[in-house]
C-alpha cells in the first residue's frame, strides 16, 4: 500500500513537471529527440532519480532556450511493465508481445525492455537501468543498434568487460574505492580480510580488485563470505555464526542497502557488532545512509565505509533548496545527482548531435534471423551522438562531469564512521596522498612513527570503544590450538616431557615450554591450545614440520630450527635463541713445565743484557772508587773479585763494600731502581707461569678439518649435515651424535681410536655442552649461519605477527633471563657462560718480558754511567796535562788519590780515632789516676 500511495504522489508530480515543461516547448520550434528510461518505477530510489532527470531537463531547457532539441522521455517499469511516455504526459501499456516475453526475472526483462525501446519507440537513447544485472543484458542491444546507454546506478566493474563503446557510466565504478579500503586496511596493520558480498554481478565484479590491491600490501583473503540476495534470516544467521567460529575479525562489506539493513541487524542479534570487531562497508551502502531509519542505523555503529565525496558548490545547495521545497518527503542522494548530470549531459549532447539523420537502418540478414532481434534497426544517430557524448564537460552537481573511457573518474573518497544518526566524517582518501584529514591538504607531514591519528579522525569503534581492533582473535568458542610438541632425550633442558601417574596425561617442562607460555602472556588476548606430545624417534623434526603445513597440528613449540627449506611449508616467529652453528674442539695445556722453565719468562736477548750489564756496573763503580776508597783497593785478583761480587750482591742484600763518591752512588741507585724492577717482573712472570694453564684449542677453524680429512661429529640434523657436505666433507668422516654424554665420549677417544676431532652444535646446545665440560672443550668458530629456533605456525597464521611482537617484549623484560638462569644453570658452577664469554676456558696467554719492556731503564743507567766515567776522566787528565805515556798513566790511576777530599776525610777519622784509643790506653797505664778526684 505505501510503495502504490508513493507512486500515486510521485507521478502526479511527474505530470506537473512534465506539463511545465510542454508550455515552454509550446513558445518555440524545437525537434523532438526520443529518449528511453528504464528504471524501477514506485521505489524510492527510482523516484527520486526519475524527479532529478526531470529536474534536469526542466532546468537545462529553462536556462537554454535557444536550444534546436528536445528529449522526450519514454519510461520504463523494469517491476511492473510500465512505459511512461514522459513527453506526451500519458501513459500506455507495452506491447502485448512484449508482456508475453517478459519474465519475471529482471534481467530478461531488460533485455526485452530495450529492445522494445529500440525497435518500437525508436529512441535514439536509454538512460538507465538501475542494477548492474540489467545493464549487463542491454548493452547488447545498444552495441548491435548503436544506441548509446548512460547508466547512473550501474556500477559493476564486469560492465567495462564487455567493451561496449555505446555504454556510458555516469557514476563511479565499484573498483574505483579498493585503493581506499586498501589504505584504511594498511594504516592500521590489519593482516587478515574477509570479503562479504552479494552473489550476483554486482557483488562479484570489485572482487578480483579487491583481491589486487589486497596482496599489494600483502593481506590475506582466508576466505570469503557470499550472500544470496535473496536470503533468508535463517541463512544470514547460519554464514554469520560461521564468520564468528573463525579467527578473521575484519570484514569487508559490498551489498545493495536493502540487504545491508537486514545483515547489520542479524550481525548484531547474533554478537558480531561488539568490541574487537571491524566492519567496511562500501560506497554502495554508505551513500544511501541517510534514507536509512534509526533503527537501521543502531545496528551498524562503529562501521567504517568509503563514500561518494561530492564537493559542494553554490549550484549544489540550490538544487538542495528547490528539492527540498518540491519533494520534502522523499531523500536526495548521490544517485539523483548523478542522474540528474546525466540527463545533462544528454541533452548536451543532443544539442550538439543536431537533428539530422535520426532514423533507422534495416539491420542484415545475420541479425534479422536471429531470435528477439527481429525488427531491430541500427541507429544512424548513433555514432555521430556517441563522439558528442564522449566531448561532453561540465561542472555538475556531483562535481566535473566528463567520461574518459567512457566512464566518471573519482579523484576523492570520503571515509565515514557510523556513530549516531549517520556517517560521520573522519577523513578523505585521494589519488595523490591517499587517507587525509582534509580534502584540501595537500601533503602530510608524518614523522617515522606516526599512527592512524595523523590521517584520521578519531573513530569511534564497534561496542563504542576507541581502542583500534586487533583484526585477529582466536574466537572462545572456535577450536583450541593443537601445539606439536617434539621430546628428545639428549636436551631436556629445552623440551621435557613427564608421565603424570595420576591422571596418565604428558606435562611438559623445558625451557622452550616456559618461553612459550611467557610468550602467551604477553599477548594482547587470549589463545587457547593444547600440547600434543611427538617423539623424535617416530618423527623428525622436518616430518613434524611439515605436518603442520598439512593441517594436522597448528603449531609446533620445541627446540625447532629455523632453516630456508622448512620455511617453504611453514612461517617461524622471531627466533628466541641466539643463532649459529658453532665448531667445538678439545683443548689443551700448551706449557712445558721443564727443569729450565725458570729462564723463560725472560727473553735471552734481556738475559745477555742484564749479564753484560752487571759486569759494566761493577766495572764503573770500581773506576770510581778504587782511587778514593780502600774497599776497591788492594791486588788486581782481590779487585777483580770484588768487582764481581759487589755487582752480584746488589739483587739479594746489600753488599759490605762502602761506596763513597757521588758519581758512585749515583750509579748505584740507578742500578738499585732497575734489578729491583727486573727482579719483581721476573718473580711475577714466574709465578704465572707454573700456577697457570694454557688451555689452547687443538684446531682453530673449519679448514683445518678440511685439510686433514679429520673426522668430524655432527648433531643429529639434516640441516648441519647438509652443510657440512656442501664445505667438503665426506659421508665417511661425518658421525652423528645423540646426547652430551655420546659426544664427549667420541672426543675423548680421538680420530687414532676411532673418535672425533671436532663436533659441530647450534649454539644453543652449544652452552649446554660446555657448561658440562668447559675445561676440556672449546668452540672457536661459527662457520655456519642458522636463525636459531622459533616456533612454527601455517603459512599465512596472523599468530605469527602477535607472537614476534611478544616475544620482544619478553626479551626486553627480566623474564627471559630468569628462564635462563633456571634452565641452563651449569652443571660445573665454575664454568663461565660460553655466550656472555667468547672463550669458555680461560687461559693465561703467557708473554715472555723483553728488552723492550726496560729499555727506558738501560738507557737512563747507560747515559748515568757515560757521565761519571766522563767526569772522573776528565778530572784524572786535568791533573797529569803533561802525561802522555799510557802506561805511566795507567800506573798512576791505580795509585790512590791522595789530593781528593775523600781520602782528607778518612784521614781525619782516623786521627780522631786514634786519639781516642790512645787516651783509653793512657788512663788504663796509669790507674792512680783513677779516683783522684774525690
């Protein structure tokens, strides 16, 4: 009753319009041009778009009276089979034929309608259809009959498919907005989308775009939702509750507003429209928000969606205004803008076509036969209007009208929050700086760590929250993850499972477990999972792997290696172990602990030097001395020796010999200074010496294994193996390994008892093996590159992003190294950390002490000496000037100096001394003395 009461109204106004305009053809001489409209007469959207092609022509002709052409209407009920010749301002029936053909599909009724159009009106141009669907069949009929189609509403991107150049789109094509949803997704690092759409042409054809510009930035599609337009409740609600069993929380939204109305308010009956939810809609709903009711609109708060931007202009509000004044029952929205710069555009094109030549040709043969398209003329118009179309430019009310390819361009996209009683504003997307807060800014100015904020405003979210969604949960009522978990044996530092006698069910422990767990922790929601135990003897490692690129486990936590081959099935997360193959060789003590050790901490060169240097002081300070001191005096094999042993003497006591010149005791103390130097480096470089161990690797790199075709051990992994034969090494010198305890065995044997000379580990297993045996093994290389472990997810897993993410923050908290404190804690307490420690073992490095430790020293003694010996000659020449026989002089050097003020002294504490003893003596020799004073 109200769609009949709206159409009742909306035609009486209709023939108002029409009739104005028939008086104002009335004044002039004016050919009339025949135009088809088809479109869905008695509904809203229609109507409305039937009163702005009105609007239109009334308008266009008003403002241009001096135009030859006028296009008269014949309209089309695509519902109801209803033509209304607009023109004539009467309304008549289709043809019998055609009512007997038409089905109630629409899509055959188009078909139908415009070949009627065509054959019968002979209209030399259809405005119209309204859906996409009905447009894909009458293309046909405009191509074969060259009648050109402007379609305000189509907006399918399959239409461009067919190629048809008599096909005009006066509107945007869907695909033409992927790149803003595009960005939206990629401003907020969503990974993961879920298209839902409408199963027919117009729902299919932005697909293979969406799915483009998706993978451009490297989105998953993990599968798609298809509605039938003619679907139940009881269907919505069954694809509904599967989307909410699935981890995917961003969807994707294209359908016509009908079917969107009822979606939305199934979605929230259902629980899909609260916290943690993001819903896209496209422009084919979002342009239509505001004819939606209250009640429509409460169901879709918090939706985002891409709008129709249409700028606003003086013409605009005008329009608005008269609108508003003729139809305040009915919305305008941007398909009556459309509509109404289209039929513009026609009659522009009209005008500049001209009139001559509007009628049909028979068509051939070939087409005659066929069936439907008996009677069907080409329009000899139709090419000449087809060029005036395609040159047709104007400012419309949508903004600037111009067909390139045969179709509108959209430079701008309005991005809206549904909040309240309508779509919200929040930002704009354009071809040259993508998402904006304003249309007319013409850059952003972003830092390296800018967010959504500084591209849009702030956005109110489904269950009104402002906290952006994650885009990816794990659903409380979907399925809980089954985690492979592979036990070995050889490690249960990192994976270890135990029997629990109670309840027989498998607990796990290990360092990967905990890690794991703390992991989980620190993600931003829940997941639920369970551990499924996996024996390494009944699978390995790239079987295990694998499965989970079969489906069979969703993940794998473990001491997993990540590698390039496995990387193929599965993604890894940031590894959480430090990386590397690491060589480990035995070592050993390099000292020689002979019965001549004490004379290496000295080189032999410091050795001779401080020998010569004894002989040299000794002979100095002799020179000095024997002149003036009796010490030094005496027959040359008595001087000789105390030369010697004053010189000796100094490194252990002081000797007996007094020295009494200045020059002499300068020498002296120098020569003090520089034993006692020499004799504390010494003591401290012997004592290193035979307290310490020099524990040196037996092998230093990869090569030399190479070289000596030495046995080598390998841990138990294709990875290492294939490494190793890829270097060099052959099947026969390779042997595997199983636990800690087997590989030492096979290094303490040797290659000469059929052991090993070295072993290759990951560095994880690496510090588990030398803090067992620090002392006698050592790694002294990583000749091989590996990403350490991580924990395995399916390709494509949004899991994997939120769990590298956590794992940095366990990294960056105390966590990580209370799990390694309690899990890698040394079996030796006394063996360091071989990862804080590059060298496991530490040595002393001995150096042995060299002239060029002392030769500041040396050089200070020598110049000292050079001196004294200078000074003392020149003082001995200056007193015998007329000596020149070298024996004489000789003679008298080993005479004493009786001049020198040494030997006045010694004299005169002589003298004084034996005055003393004489005194004594006198007073024994005479005892009456004694007493004699009383």
């Amino acid at each position: 009753m109200k769609r009949e009461s709206d159409l009742v109204l909306n035609l009486f106004f209709l023939v108002i319009i029409i009739s104005l305009m028939q008086v104002g053809e009335s004044q002039n001489t004016v050919t009339d041009v025949k135009v088809g409209i088809v479109t869905d007469v008695g509904m809203t959207y229609s109507n409305m778009a039937l009163f702005c092609i009105n609007m239109s022509l009334s308008g266009f002709y008003s403002s241009h009276p001096e135009t030859r052409t006028r296009l008269v209407s014949t309209i089309v009920d695509s519902k109801n089979d209803v033509v209304i010749a607009a023109a004539g301002g009467t309304y008549t029936r289709m043809h019998n034929s055609c009512t007997t053909l038409m089905l109630s599909y629409n899509k055959t009724f188009s078909f139908v309608a415009a070949l009627d159009l065509i054959t019968n009106k002979k209209v030399k141009a259809i405005i119209g259809p309204w859906t996409s669907m009905q447009a894909q069949f009458m293309i046909e009929i405009g191509q074969k009959s060259q009648v050109p189609i402007v379609s305000y509403s189509a907006t399918s991107p399959f239409l461009s498919s067919i190629r048809s150049q008599y096909f005009f789109r006066a509107t945007y094509d869907d695909s033409s907005q992927v790149h803003a949803i595009k960005e939206i997704i990629k401003l907020f690092g969503w990974r993961e989308v879920v298209p839902v759409y409408v199963d027919n042409t117009f729902g299919e054809g932005i697909m293979p775009h969406l799915t483009d510009a998706l993978q451009e930035i490297n989105v998953r599609i993990p599968y798609r939702t298809v509605i039938s337009p003619n679907a139940t409740n009881e269907e919505l609600s069954v694809e509904l509750l599967r989307m909410m069993t699935l981890p995917t929380r961003v969807f994707i939204v294209h359908f016509f507003e009908r079917l969107a109305s009822r979606f939305f308010a199934k979605a929230k009956e259902i629980g899909l429209m609260k916290q943690g939810y993001v819903w896209i809609i496209t422009n084919s709903i979002t342009d239509g928000l505001s004819s939606m009711n209250e009640t429509e609109l409460d169901t879709m708060q918090g939706v985002l969606g891409v709008k129709t931007h249409v700028p606003r202009s003086e013409e605009l509000e005008g329009f608005k205004s008269r609108w508003k004044n003729r139809f305040s029952l009915s919305d305008l929205d941007v398909y009556g803008l459309w509509a109404y710069d289209a039929t513009t555009a026609l009659a522009m094109a009209i005008e500049e076509a001209g009139t001559s030549n509007l009628t049909f040709a028979k068509t051939d043969d070939a087409m005659r036969n066929m069936p439907g398209f008996q009677g069907l003329g080409v329009s000899q118009y139709g090419p000449k209007l087809l060029q005036a179309l395609s040159g047709v430019r104007f400012k419309g009310l949508a903004g600037d009208f111009r067909f390139i390819n045969r179709e509108l361009q959209p430079s701008v996209f309005e991005i809206v929050n549904v909040n309240g009683h309508g779509g919200r504003t929040i930002g704009y997307w354009t071809k040259e700086h993508g998402l904006l807060k304003k249309v007319d800014q013409t850059q952003v100015t972003t830092t390296t760590f800018s967010t959504w904020k500084d591209r849009l405003r702030p956005i109110i979210w489904p269950g009104d929250t402002t906290f952006v969604p994650k885009g990816w949960e794990i659903p409380t009522n979907g399925k809980r993850l089954k985690i492979g978990v592979p036990l070995y044996s050889g490690y249960p530092q990192f994976v270890k499972g135990t029997r629990d006698p109670i309840t027989n069910s498998t607990i796990f422990s290990g360092f990967c477990i905990e890690y794991f767990e703390a992991v989980i922790q620190a993600m931003p929601y829940d997941v639920s999972y369970d551990f499924i135990s996996i024996s390494v003897d009944e699978m390995d490692y790239d079987t295990l792997v694998y499965q989970v690129y079969l489906g069979k486990y969703d993940a794998v936590v473990g001491d997993t290696t990540i590698s390039a081959n496995r990387s193929k099935y599965v993604e890894f997360s940031l590894p959480y172990t430090p990386s590397g193959v690491g060589l480990v060789v035995p070592v050993k003590d390099h000292v020689k602990r002979s019965s001549t050790i004490f004379l290496t901490p000295l080189t032999w060169g410091l050795w001779l030097l401080i020998l010569f240097s004894f002989f040299i002081i000794g002979i100095v300070v002799w020179v000095l001395e024997h002149r003036v001191n009796p010490d030094f005096d005496g027959p040359g094999k008595y001087q000789i020796s105390t030369i010697l042993w004053f010189s000796f003497s100094i490194m252990v006591f002081a000797p007996r010999e007094r020295v009494l010149s200045f020059w002499a005791r300068l020498v002296v103390i120098i020569w003090y200074f520089l034993v006692l130097v020499l004799t504390q480096s010494y003591t401290a470089s012997l004592a290193t010496l035979l307290t310490s161990q020099q524990l040196h690797p037996t092998i230093t790199n990869i090569n030399t294994l190479l070289t000596e075709g030495a046995s080598v051990g390998y841990q138990s992994s294709y990875f290492i193996l294939e490494r190793l034969r890829e270097s060099g090494f052959s099947d026969a010198n390779l042997v595997d390994y199983g636990s800690p305890e087997h590989c030492d065995e096979l290094l303490s044997k040797g290659p000469a008892k059929g052991g090993i000379s070295a072993v290759f580990m990951e560095v994880p297993y690496v510090r588990l093996f030398l803090g067992q045996y620090c002392n006698r093994y050592k790694m002294v290389q990583t000749p091989y590159k590996v990403d350490g472990f991580g924990f395995v997810f399916p390709i494509g897993s949004p899991l994997v992003a939120d769990v590298s993410r956590a794992i940095l923050k366990v990294e960056e908290s105390n966590k990580e190294n209370q799990l390694e404190n309690a899990w890698f804690k040394k079996i030796d307490e006394s063996c360091p950390d071989p990862l804080t420690n590059p060298d496991p073992n530490p040595s002393e490095s001995f150096l042995q002490l060299g002239i060029d430790s002392f030769w500041v020293l040396f050089l200070t003694a020598a110049i000292v000496c050079v001196t004294a010996l200078g000074k003392c000659m020149f003082h001995f020449l200056k007193e015998n000037p007329y000596q020149r026989n070298l024996q004489e002089l000789w003679e008298m050097f080993l005479q004493p100096d009786r001049k020198s003020y040494i030997n006045q002294v010694t004299k005169i504490c002589q003298c004084s001394s034996g005055l003393g003893m004489l005194d004594n003596n006198h007073e024994e020799a005479n005892p009456a003395n004694n007493g004699s004073h009383t």
